[in-house]
C-alpha cells in the first residue's frame, strides 16, 4: 500500500484538486484507492457531493477512537464513490483535533496506525491535507511513503517553496520513515511566458524529484468541483482528465505492487465492519523510497538556487528581495514615480502603509492582524479596477506588525511578504515592521 500525502501550507495550490482527481483516476486505473482528507475545511466531501448533513462521523472521530486506544468502525465513516474508490471525510471538528489529543503520547500517529488496519485492502491511500503544518499535516508526513508538493506555475509560488520545504525538512526529521517526495507542477498556464518560465527552471532544478506530468489550468476541474464530480466522470475528454490520468500512470509505473481485486460499485455507505486493534500488518514499501532529509534538504536549496536564477536573468518577473525568515519586513518608501503596478505586497505610501495583493479569482480579500485584533472585516481591500488587483492603505503607528490574508473567508499568509513566523496554530503569519 502506497500512502500519499498531498502537502503544501500555501493556501489554494490545488491539493485538494490533485487529491480528488489523482485518487479517482488511480481507482480508474483499477487500483483500490482510499481518499482520506484530514482538512477541517473538508473540501474532498464537497468536490465528491457527499452529503454534509449525513456525514455523522468523520475522520475525526476514527483519529481520536486511535488515540484513545478504543475500538472503533473505521469502515462506519467511508463512502464509497466509485468503483475501487472510498473517502474518509473530514470535519469542522478535526480544528479541534490538536487540544482534544493534549496529553495523549503518540498523537502524530493516530492516523498512520489507523491505516494500517486497512494495509491489505488498498493499493493506495491519497490524503488531502490542510494548508498548514501542524499535528494534521505531521499525521500525514508520519504515515507516508510518497509526498507530492503541488506547486502553482507562478513566481510567487516559488518564493513560499523553498520555505516550504524547509518546514517539511524540520517536520520530517522528526519522522523515522523513508518517504519519496515529488514536486507537481500544477495550474500551469501555456500562455503566460512566465508560466513556461517557471516550468523549465522548475524541470531544471528538480529533475528526477519533479513529476513528468504536468497538471494545466483547466476550468473543467473548477466545474467538476463545483458540480462534485470527479473530473473522469464529468468531462473524460478534457485536459484536465487527460492530465490525472497520466499522473495516476506515472505513479503506478514506480509501483510494484500487484493490482488487487477492485471492490463495491454503487455509490453508498459501505457495510460496517468492525476492526480491532491496530493490524500487524505493514504497509508495502514501493521500490524509489529515498531519504526524505536528503531529498528535501536539495530540493529546498533548489528552490533557492531557481530562485536566485530567476531574480537574475529575467526582466518580465517581479523582483522582491529575500530576506532572512522569521525578519520583519521593513518598509520601503513607494518612490513618487514608481508606478503601483510594478510590485505587489507591502509598501510605506506617504504616511501610510500601502498592501497590495492579487486575486483574480477572489470575491473578497481582507486583512486581519494585531492592529485591527485580527478582525478582517475591520480592514477590508478593495478590487477598484476589477481586475483582481486588491489594495488598502492604513495607518500604522512605527513598529512591528503580524497579519494574515482573508481570501474569500480562508486565512493564509500574504503571498507576496516573505517574512513570517509560525503562530500557535503551525500557521504562518506574514510579518512587517512600520520604521
Ligand atoms: N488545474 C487547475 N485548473 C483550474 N482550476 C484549478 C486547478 N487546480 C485547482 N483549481 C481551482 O483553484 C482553487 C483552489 O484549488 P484547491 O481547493 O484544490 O486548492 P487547495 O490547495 O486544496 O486549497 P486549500 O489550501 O484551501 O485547501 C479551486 O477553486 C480549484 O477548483
Ligand atoms: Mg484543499
């Protein structure tokens, strides 16, 4: 049984569409797949159009029954939503996952002997984790064997990776297992020059830990979503299938594993069949585990050396410099006749402190920080030209500052301020300093 775990803290990079379209395309393959989702946003219940209210128990509650060491019915909470294709879906409740297991030892590995109970019975295990590292994601890194990091074909992205993958390499060395982790280049958009830029330096950096395939923007996976189908089974002839299917394929060409029989057919809850204590059963290793420490340490640096590569050769990329993590931001003045449309972020503008973020796809961008006690409807952006293009001027009194972004109701880190620190929660808060 391969186990892998959908990984990145940078909010809407595609996991939970690569978790739902590489799971139901490895079931289309006749691999018996089972879609765990431990995000409390439970996104993989709404892409599936599992039905909220009937959902009584989630994930959570098999989590916890392991913590606990009581016996519980993993099998009560699966839905089954094709053939060879099961989700474990997730709940509000998992937000409360880390103070509910306070004290229990062990607690990074309820979901990895959770799983284990069910070693013989699937060939893969894709879990949708949430973007933030915290006890959920280091549930997934524990029980992994493959990690795939989706990263959106834009510069911005890049900036957060090689950041990201450092947090992975701290998270990780707490972790004995070998895990492979893979690079996904995802929403990659053809026409943009950038676009192509940034695939080829990524393909130049990450070579043989980059996945082939290429997963491309497709509003036909936006729609499926929305309409919670899995894209096979909303448009088989678009792009976006096209390219899950190729993924799933790559993935089983490094696999060795026999191909098992598939199981149920109808979508419906499956029959409840008890399980005991934690099988003796060991999952499968495939045969291109690699050091996860190793690996990451190279890609992370990678991710630096692409970096720097692309801050010096080309003109059509915005230029932010990198400062030391865990640095506050100091303000730049907005030179008079720098125009507003050559950087995004956060700026001093005259008296006032100048943030400008981009959203295209965005219904409402706020900011929530220690000067407005994280209220984001306090500050609210505005999109004045409509082209997603969000600003807001405050005025902040000299000294240092922690914010967050609020994008259309989910907080993430301010995609364009690489200085932030971990808060409580294992989230990232952008940070600024007002001289
Ligand atoms: N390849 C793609 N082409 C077009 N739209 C995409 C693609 N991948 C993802 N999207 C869209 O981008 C948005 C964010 O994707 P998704 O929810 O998969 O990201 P995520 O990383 O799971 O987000 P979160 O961090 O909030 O869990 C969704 O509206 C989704 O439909
Ligand atoms: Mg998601």
């Amino acid at each position: 049984m391969r186990t892998i775990a959908v990984v990145n803290q940078k909010g809407g990079c595609g996991k939970t569409t690569v978790s739902i379209n590489l799971a139901s395309c490895l079931a289309q393959e006749g691999k018996k797949t089972l879609l765990v989702d431990i995000d409390p946003q439970g996104h993989c219940a709404v892409g599936l159009a599992v039905p909220e209210e009937q959902t009584e128990q989630s994930i959570y509650d098999a989590l916890i029954s392991v913590g606990r060491k009581e016996l519980f019915n993993f099998s009560e909470i699966l839905w089954e939503i094709s053939d060879n294709f099961e989700l474990a879906p997730a709940s509000i409740d998992l937000a409360a996952f880390d103070q509910q297991t306070n004290g229990i030892t062990d607690r990074e590995n309820c979901l990895g002997t959770l799983l284990k109970t069910s070693a013989g019975k699937y060939d893969y295990v894709v879990i949708d984790c949430p973007p933030a590292v915290g006890l959920l994601t280091f549930n997934a890194l524990r029980a992994a064997t493959d990690v795939i990091v989706p990263v959106e074909t834009g510069y911005f992205s890049l900036h957060g990776l090689s950041k990201q993958l450092e947090t992975l390499n701290i998270l990780c060395k707490q972790c004995s297992q070998d895990i492979n982790v893979m690079v996904l280049a995802s929403m990659y958009d053809i026409r943009t020059k950038m676009g192509r830029e940034i695939l080829a330096e990524l393909k130049k950096h990450f070579s043989d830990k980059m996945f082939k395939t290429v997963v491309n923007f497709n509003t036909k996976l936006k729609e499926a979503a929305s309409l919670g189908q899995p894209i096979g089974e909303y448009d088989p002839a678009s792009k976006g299938h096209k390219d899950f299917l190729a993924l799933a394929q790559e993935l089983i060409a490094t696999d060795t594993q026999v191909e098992s029989e598939a199981i149920s057919v109808a979508r419906k809850k499956l029959a409840i069949t008890p399980i005991g204590p934690a099988s003796e059963q060991i999952a499968d290793r495939h045969d291109q585990i690699k050091d996860l420490n190793k690996s990451i340490e190279s890609m992370s640096s990678s991710a630096q050396e692409l970096l720097a590569g692309i801050n010096a050769t080309s003109d059509s990329i915005e230029i932010v410099p990198e400062a030391q993590p865990e640095q506050p931001l100091v303000l730049q003045e907005l030179a008079l006749d720098e125009k507003l449309n050559d950087f995004y972020g956060v700026r001093q503008f005259g008296p006032g402190t100048r943030f400008i973020t981009l959203y295209p796809r965005a219904n409402s961008v706020q900011i929530a920080g220690d000067f407005n006690n994280w209220q984001p409807e306090k500050t609210v952006m505005t999109n004045a030209d409509g082209t997603g293009k969000w600003i807001l001027d405050l005025d902040l009194a000299p000294g240092k500052y922690r914010y967050r972004m609020v994008v259309d109701g989910q907080w993430q880190q301010d995609p364009y301020n690489e200085n932030s620190e971990m808060n409580p929660y294992g989230e990232y808060n952008s940070i600024l300093e007002v001289k």
